[in-house]
C-alpha cells in the first residue's frame, strides 16, 4: 500500500504513467479480490467498506426498476448487519415491501421459509453469509438455489466469512455479494461489491465514470492495493488458519464453559466461522465484562462492534430467543491469524475469576434473575 | 496433561491493584482535574464516563433558545477521552441510558405532574451516580469512587460512622445535592475538590495542564438541552405517546378568587412570579399547585412565608436514626441560606421541620437538608408544608 501515498501517487483515472502505474496496481487488486470470490476482474466494484457495498446491492438494485412498475418487494433475515436492515427498513420507508425470516435458535435460517416468502412481485432476496455476532453461517447454496428457481436477485453480505469460508460466486449462486477488507487484515475504509455480470446496478452516488459507471469517484488506490493484498494472503492461509485458530476457539470455549458452569455457547456449534465465540455469562453484564477484561488485557465485545453503547439488547440475540437479561450478558470473542497459545492460556485464566466478581458485584444479579 | 487442569488450579480471583479508584469524568474542569490530582499523586485510576441520555431524543427541543451545555454531549465525551489521554489512564464509557430514564427522567416529569418541583441531580446522585457507577465501578475492580463534587467525607472513630461536610469553598458547596448518600456509599468515595475552592481547582487544572483547563461551567439540567424544562415534559410525554393529565385551569387567589387562568400545572413552581399573565395592584406569586381541582393558587409575597413542613424519605448520616428532636439549620433549596429550624422525628425516615422563621417559598419535591455547622445530619423531600397561620404549635 505505502508507495501509493507517497512515490506512486498517480491517480488511476489520469492518462499519464504515474496515473498508468495506479491503474495497474488496481486492475491487479481486483484481480486477487476476482481470485478469492471465484469472480471475474471485471464484476468486482472497489467501495469504502462493507456497508458502502451493501447499500449498493440493495439500493442499487432495487433502485433500477422503475416506482411505476407494480409493488415491489425484498426478502431478508432477522439478523443481518445494520448495513442491509436499515437498508432495509430505508426500503420500507420509500414503499417498497420488505419480509424479515427469522431464524432458529441456533440463529440459523431455513431456506423453505425464505421460498415461503417470495412472492411474484419479489425483486431481491438479501442473506448474509456468516453472522457478525455468532459467526454462524447461512445455507447460501440452498438460499441461491431457491432464488435461481424464482429468478429473483440474490445478494449475499459475506463481509464475517471473507478470508475464513472459500468463497465461489457460483457455486454460492449469488448475483451480488459484499466484502470489506478490513475483516481480512486489510485497512479500514474499503471493501467491494461482485456484480454479476448482465446484473443491473444503479449507481449510490452521481459522478465521473470509475469503476465502470457503477461507484463514481477517484479510487482509494492505497487502500485498494491494501485490499488486494489482503485477498491473496487469505486465499493462501485460509486452510491453516481455519484449522489453527478453530482448534484454539474450541478450546477456549471448552475452557470457560467448564470452568463457568453457567456460562452458556450461542449459535449453532457445527455451522459458525473458526474463529467466533459468542457467550452469555448470565447476570454478569456484558458492558462491565467488556471493561473489566479490557482492564486484563483481554479485548472482547459487546454484540456488534457497530452497536456498541446501544440502549437496546442486539437483535441478533433476540432473534435467537435470547431474554433481554441474557443478552445484555452476552460477549463475543473473535480470534485473529495472530492468536497464540499463550493468549488464550490467559484468558481462560483470567475469565473466571472476573465473571465471578461481576456476578458477586452486579447492580442487576438480582433483578435479571429473577427475571428469568 | 491438558493444561487447563492447572490453570483450574491457579484459579483466582483477578481484579485491578486493590487501591485503583475509578473517577467519574463529565468531561467538565472540576472531574477532569479530580483525575489530574488523583494521577498526580500515583493513584491507579480508571476514567468513566455515564452515557445517561440520548440527546437525539426529542429533536424538537434542539436549536431553539441559546445553546446551552448539553448531557453527555459528543463534546463533553470528546473531553473527557482527550483529558483520559493527556492522563495516559484507561476510559470507558459506560451506557446507563436505560437506568438514567427509569430513576431520574420519568420521576422528574411525575414530580412536575404531580405538582413538584423536583431536583434531578440529586435523583441521580441517589440512583445513578453512587448507585449503578459505584457498582459497576467495583466490578471492573476499582473499590472506590471519586467526583468532582464539592463537598467533604469524613470518617469519624468515635461513632464508627461516615460523615458528609459541606465544601471549604462554600460558594461551590453541593452537600445538598448529596443528603441521600448511604453509609456503604460514602464509604466508597472521594471528593478531593471538597477541601479546594474553585480558584484553586482552575490553577491546579492549568498548572497540571488539564486540557479542559478554561471550560466554561454549565448550570442547566444536564438532559435538557436548552433549558426549558416545560418542553421537555411536553416533548417526552408525547414520545412516550401519552399527554399532559391535566391542562388548562383556573388560577385562584388565596381567598378563592378566581383571577384568570393558566395552560398546564407543570409550568409553574412555588414561588414563581413570571408568566402568570394576571393583573393585579401588588406582586403575584405562586403559592401553591393543587394538582385535585388544577388550580394554581397565587397570593402575595407574605403569603409564601410558611414555617412548618413534612419531610419523608429522609436519610439520616451521623446516626442511623435521631433519639430525639434535633435543632439545626435546615436548607429548603440549593442557594437558600440554612434557617434555624426544630426537627421532630414523625418515624424513622420521616419529620416535621418547624421554622423558627418563616421560610419563603418552602417548596415540595425540593430536598430539605439539615446541618448542624457543617456537617451534614441528614436531609430528604420536602412532601407538603403547613399554613404557619393556622398553628399547629398551639396544641
């Protein structure tokens, strides 16, 4: 990325070689992002994030179809990210019908419920890959199979799973599907979208012609050349990594479960991404847990990073069947490529002993117990 | 060997140093410069921040009249995280919107409602503050707790008992604010402003380059924005999808006049003078609100001077419960200037407080706060006062 801020800094619309030399290290970027999604270069849209990408898919594809065509209508989960619900509910709010499928609770949903959804008038189904909160992973195959049937549009966040699920455009079957590069280890603030080809998108923003009329605006050429990078170092450690970090999450889930009799394991056990641990220890409070492993050198979550402070409990946990209690008692762990045996060590140290304080100490104990 | 079976053994309890002491940081100069000192003497501390209320609430109350200090304000975080990093100290913020509604928001409307004029901080102080921080503070291993109040704790080796003292700075004395504070709660905390005036807090704050060093000080209710208490009852009740109980009604004289009319009880408070709308030959003051036939009742201002009311919930510092009736000096409303007063014990949380002067604009849902020098004795909510013209004294 660096020579890109300073030596390389052509801009890749410009005709001149350093412009040229930036145009290359783009076009070879979204070669490496094309390789990890099993794409072709040209179905690759370079966007700021996650979000960005998703609010295209959505917007973009719901926008082309003319208000004056009949009702139209978009199916969705329960548990997405912010990014596609409040998309969503955006939707909602300029007419169109959108249907939430819950899911079970193992926060898993049925593709029959998502084909009991549709309807003729359904223009998009958008489901994400792995959860962010309990990294469990949607039967997409099964979900692009009943989209193709109807032939109706499918988008698919795969923000969670980039760089821990391979990841095949095809044999997903979907027509759009979001990535961001900080999730693979590359920087914040850029991410993709993979078009199908012949998929109509309606550009978010109005501009000049990069990124073939589909995202206007000069490329983020660091950060673009970050997110290539970042795509070709998670094609090639995805195996070993999958195997190491799984291996550790387990047994730090093991751990803590024995050690904490109480403490209980979310989402389905045998269909989440290697490296997610989401639990409730309940009665402990997720926000002091939070702080007070922090204070231990252990960085843990409350729900979504996104969320975080929020008044109300995720939607993720309610959706699951989680009480407000628990799930204003409930963290999740993430473990990266750097984890090691010793980091884990400590907090399966330091763990018990803090949810045991917090539980001794709670403002709520008694309350949210007797709550249940 | 798995090695979890000897990390099951190593099993401990993990907390931060036992001394660490977590400051509750506004983001204004005098908590800022309670993290400063405390830093500045070696103390481990942990900043928090309370994230008490959503200000994108009520939109409407936003822009109109001048702006004013806001709650837990983008701003006010901002500060408080730049001076947490000047201090190089660990800061959180922490969510208790959901508490700070129950405790303090929804009971400072039903006081208006009901006819009261309540004070918030104190609610909070009660319930928020030395209550859901203190404890989330000894979860996160930190077992005290220090503000930027002024104000003084002391404890005494005769009586075994924590005691509350007003501020060496008497300007900046907020004992009144803290009569609810328990023994466990006192306990636990530390006022290092109590025994510093103001001058001296600024002058420690620059000479330790606390960056908030010349903010200004705010005055309003921390969750209203600009001030205006009445919109924001109006505003709140109608998110909440209920309206005003009572509305337009009758102001009557003390006699049982009726001399015009008002638009809302909530509006008014005892003691109050403007936005009555009522001609008369001499000065109208609000002298009561009765809340059953929603009448505002005004009269003069001799007619504001009563000496006898109840007080309920009281808590009680130097001593669990008083043997006997006390004498002391008894404050009706911060800023008033403590009166001399007789406090007879009607039960064990409860008194009626006689004046040996009448008091002007004695005020329900205002604390009555007793002292004897400066020690605070106890204090609680002022719950209904007596017509010093009809003595009860006499029997």
């Amino acid at each position: 990325m660096e020579p890109y801020f300073t030596a390389n800094f052509g801009n890749a619309g410009s005709i001149h070689s350093a412009g040229q030399r930036a145009r290359s290290a783009v076009d070879a970027a979204r070669e490496s992002v094309a390789a990890l999604l099993g794409a072709k270069p040209g179905e690759i849209v370079f966007t700021s994030g996650g979000t960005e990408a998703d609010n295209l898919a959505i917007f973009g594809l719901v926008g082309v179809v003319p208000d004056a065509t009949s009702k139209k209508h978009v199916i969705t989960t329960a548990i997405e990210h912010h990014a596609v619900l409040n998309a969503c509910e955006e939707l909602e709010r300029r007419g169109v019908d959108v249907s939430y499928v819950p899911v079970n609770p193992s926060g898993i949903v049925d593709p029959e419920d998502i084909r009991r959804a549709l309807r003729p008038e359904t223009l998009l189904i958008t489901v994400m890959h792995a959860n962010n909160e309990l990294g469990t992973v949607q039967p997409i195959e099964e979900i692009g199979r009943v989209a193709r049937e109807a032939n109706v549009y499918f988008h698919c966040d795969a923000v969670q799973s980039a760089g821990k699920l391979p990841l095949d455009v095809e044999s997903l079957g979907v027509d759009l599907l979001s990535i961001s590069a900080h999730k693979i280890y590359g920087p914040k603030g850029v991410g993709a979208l993979y078009v199908r080809s012949g998929t109509p998108i309606e550009p978010l923003f109005r501009g000049g012609h990069a990124e073939r009329d589909r995202r206007p605006g000069t490329e983020n050429v660091p950060g673009i050349v970050g997110l290539g990078e970042a795509a070709k170092l998670a094609a090639q450690k995805m195996a070993a990594d999958a195997g190491r970090i799984g291996a550790l999450r387990d047994r730090f889930q093991e751990a803590v479960c024995r050690l904490v009799p109480s403490a209980k394991v979310n989402g389905d056990r045998s269909r989440r991404v290697w490296n997610t641990a989401n639990l409730t220890f309940p009665a402990a409070g997720s926000e002091a847990l939070v702080i007070a492993l922090d204070l231990q050198g252990i960085e843990c979550s409350t729900g979504a990073a996104c969320s975080s402070g929020a008044v109300e409990p995720s939607h993720v946990l309610k959706a699951i069947g989680l009480s407000d209690g628990d799930a204003r008692s409930t963290v999740r762990f993430s473990l990266g490529r750097f984890a090691t045996d010793a980091e884990i060590d400590e907090a399966i140290r330091v763990l018990p002993g803090v949810v045991e304080r917090l539980r001794a100490l709670s403002p709520h104990s008694v309350t949210e117990v007797s709550a249940q | 060997m798995s090695p979890i079976t000897e990390l099951e053994r190593s099993r401990e309890a993990v907390a931060p140093p036992a001394n660490a002491v977590a400051v509750a940081m506004s983001g204004g100069v005098d908590s800022s410069t309670v993290a400063a000192i405390l830093h500045d003497r070696g103390r481990a501390i942990v900043g928090l921040t309370m994230q008490l209320w959503n200000q994108r609430r009520l939109p409407q109350l936003q822009g109109d009249g001048p702006k004013q200090h806001r709650c837990c304000s983008i701003d006010d975080v901002y500060d408080a995280r730049r001076v947490a990093e000047h201090l190089r100290i660990p800061y959180y913020v922490i969510n208790f919107e959901r508490e700070f509604e129950q405790s303090v928001v929804r009971p400072f409307v039903d006081d208006y409602l009901q006819g009261r004029t309540p004070i918030p901080c104190t609610l909070c102080n009660n319930h928020v503050k030395f209550d859901q921080l203190l404890a989330t503070a000894r979860q996160i291993g930190a077992e005290r707790i220090a503000t930027g109040h002024y104000a003084r704790i002391r404890h005494n080796a005769a009586t075994g008992r924590y005691e509350l003292l007003r501020a060496v700075d008497e300007s900046k004395d907020q004992s009144y604010f803290l009569f609810g504070l328990k023994q466990e709660q006192l306990a636990r905390t530390d006022f290092p402003l109590g025994e510093l005036t103001k001058q001296e807090v600024r002058e420690i704050a620059r000479r330790l380059a606390v960056p908030v060093a010349e903010k200004p000080e705010s005055q309003e209710i921390c969750f209203v924005p600009t001030g205006n208490y009445v919109k924001f009852i109006e505003g709140y009740l109608e998110e909440q999808g209920s309206s005003l109980p009572q509305g337009e009604g009758e102001i009557v004289s003390t006699s049982g006049a009726i001399v015009g009319r008002h638009t809302g009880l909530h509006q008014f408070t005892v003691g109050q003078r403007r936005g009555l709308g009522i001609a008369a030959g001499q000065p109208m003051y609000v002298v009561a609100l009765d809340r059953v036939k929603n009448h505002l009742v005004v009269g003069e201002d001799r007619e504001l001077r009563r000496s006898i009311c109840q007080v309920r919930d009281i808590n009680w510092i130097p001593y669990a419960v008083p043997d006997c009736v006390l004498e002391a000096a008894v404050r009706i409303r911060n800023r008033h200037e403590p009166a001399m007063a007789e406090i007879a014990p009607t039960g064990a949380t409860t008194a009626q407080v006689t004046f040996y002067e009448p008091q002007r604009a004695i005020t329900p849902g205002q604390a009555a706060v007793f002292y004897s020098g400066d020690r605070v004795l106890g204090g609680g909510w002022i719950a209904s006062i007596e017509d010093s013209q009809t003595p009860s004294q006499s029997s």
